[in-house]
C-alpha cells in the first residue's frame, strides 16, 4: 500500500460534481417487513427518490440495492422501485434478491427477474453467515447462473469474512461480483490489517470491482476524513480506478455523514487521478459493470435502446 496521502481539497471543491450513485436503498416499512430496522428509529420511516438530497452535487444516475425485507415481499420490492423509476428516472438500475442459496433451484427466479428491465443485478445478503454457508455448494451453485441472465452479484460481507468471499469469487470464475462498501473494514478500530492482505487477494481475481462505500458507519462517531483515507486509498490501489466505483449507501450512511459529504469524501481521494480515472469512479465503472442506460434527467427521459453499456 502507498503512504497515506494528506487530506487536500480538490480543486474546485465548492464545484457541482456528476455522479452516479452505484449503492441506494428505499423502503416503505407500511408496505413491507424490514426487520433490521427494528434497532434503528431514525431510520423507521418512508425513504423515496424525493428524499435523496445530493447538496450542491448533481446525481445523474443511481443503482437501487434492495434493502433486505422478508423474502416473499423482494419481488413486490422490485415493482415498487421500478413504478418510482418512471416518475424519477435518475433510477437506472435495480439490485434485486434472489434465493441463490438454493442452488439450480433458483433459476425460476432468475427468470422471473430477468424480464424485469430495471433489474442488473441480485444480492443475497451474506454479513454475519458462517463462512460454511458463504462457501456453500448451493450458493455457489445459484451464483454460477447469474451470466446466464446477464446478471451481476453484489457481495455484502464484512472484513472478517474475505477470505470465505475470496473462494466464493474464485468458484465462480464467469459471474460479476460487486463488493459492497470495501468488505466492511473495522474503521471504528482503525484496523487495517488483516484487512489489506485479504483484500488484496480478493481483488487478485479479475472478476470482482469494489463500491467506495458504506465507511462512515463502520467508524466511530466524531470520525475525520483522515480516518477513512486509508481504506479509500487501499481499494484504489487493489483494484485500480477501472473496478472502482462510488456509492453511497444511502440513507443508511445518513446515520454518519451526508450524501453531499461523502462525496467530497471521495472526490479527495481520488484528486490525485487523471481526470478519466476520476470519470471512471464517479460514473463509468457502475455504468459498464451494471450495463446502465444513461438518463436525461431534464427531460425524465429514458434512453434504453443505445445507450446501454455492456458489462466486460
């Protein structure tokens, strides 16, 4: 890893800044369970596209992640958001779960997301499940269909849990993975280590980009940015600016920092890039990966047909 870079202020940091936001959630706990937020009042509320406040940052595109509620409601989830997408068409893809666990026997459901045109990818949550069940043959299994239908996976696990990832990803030498929020590095112990060896091996394998996500609330309150550059600057330099990609996590990040904060978080952290580099993580990374359409956000206008980008 390089020596930590000082925190500088990009140039033109009062500047608007493009961006596709890779990694949003929105629920509605009237129509659906979402268990987890039980623990978390501030959270116990409707969150909707009208709700995602950028600050001075213009949002051109995001990836909605689904949020984790009780299985037999995610397809109603997926409905949801993609009835939302067309009064606000800055939603251009969706992150959908799917019981891959189940092996061969989730290929129905595949098939069944696959016709929806909004959905790019699936998530089956694996944070906090015993490696055995991360390395499981089912999972691997229902992961290895995913290229069939042109689908993504996006890998949630925390820092003790990449190395059972790391055989997941290896077993599945043909499917996409997107790792959520640098695998969840101990921020709040300052702990670096075994983190960068792990995910140095973890991005070894070509198959796997990285969300520069979801580190605020793995810190301590009152964090710095300095706090946070490590891990930035450890992934970049895994992965390169080419597999990385922004993402917020809102508005669970919300709990920690503010979207337009993050932002500038991450426009630091990547000063130092050429500008096509920088273009790469704002935006370009999320939209080859996922195959996003671009959307004309003045218009409400959605161009499907040619300008989708095709994931390599």
């Amino acid at each position: 890893m390089s020596p930590p870079r000082s925190v500088e202020p990009v140039q033109g940091r009062d500047r608007s800044t493009l961006v596709v936001d890779a990694h949003v959630h929105f629920w509605d706990p009237s129509a659906r369970h979402h268990d987890w937020l039980t623990d978390i009042p501030a959270l116990q509320r409707r969150f909707a596209p009208d709700d995602l406040d950028a600050g001075r940052h213009q949002l051109t595109g995001v990836v909605f992640v689904q949020a984790d509620c009780r299985e037999l409601e995610a397809l109603d989830e997926v409905r949801w958001v993609a009835g939302l997408a067309i009064g606000h068409p800055v939603i251009l893809g969706i992150v959908a779960y799917a019981p891959l666990q189940r092996g061969e026997e989730a290929e129905r459901d595949l098939e069944v997301l696959a016709g929806e045109p909004l959905v790019v990818g699936v998530r089956r949550l694996l944070q906090g499940r015993p490696a055995e069940e991360i390395t499981d043959a089912g999972l691997i299994a229902g992961v290895r269909l995913l290229p069939e239908f042109d689908l993504t996976f996006d890998l949630c696990v925390t820092h003790d849990q990449l190395t059972a990832a790391t055989s997941l990803v290896r077993s599945c030498p043909e499917t996409t993975f997107v790792l959520d929020h640098v695998g969840k590095p101990d921020v709040a112990s300052r702990k670096l280590d075994p983190w960068r060896a792990d995910l140095v091996g973890l991005g070894s394998l070509p198959n796997i980009v990285c969300k520069l996500s979801g580190l605020t609330t793995e810190a301590r309150p009152g964090w710095t940015p300095e706090d946070l550059l490590p891990y930035l600057e450890h992934a970049l330099d895994v992965f390169g600016p080419r597999r990385c990609m922004f993402a917020s996590d809102w508005p669970v990040a919300n709990l920690r920092t503010t979207h337009e904060a993050w932002v500038d978080i991450v426009l630091d952290a990547i000063a130092h890039l050429p500008s096509d580099d920088q273009a790469a993580v704002l935006g370009g990374t999320a939209t080859r990966i996922y195959g996003l359409a671009e959307s004309d956000t003045a218009t409400g206008e959605r161009d499907d047909a040619s300008s989708a980008v095709r994931r390599q």
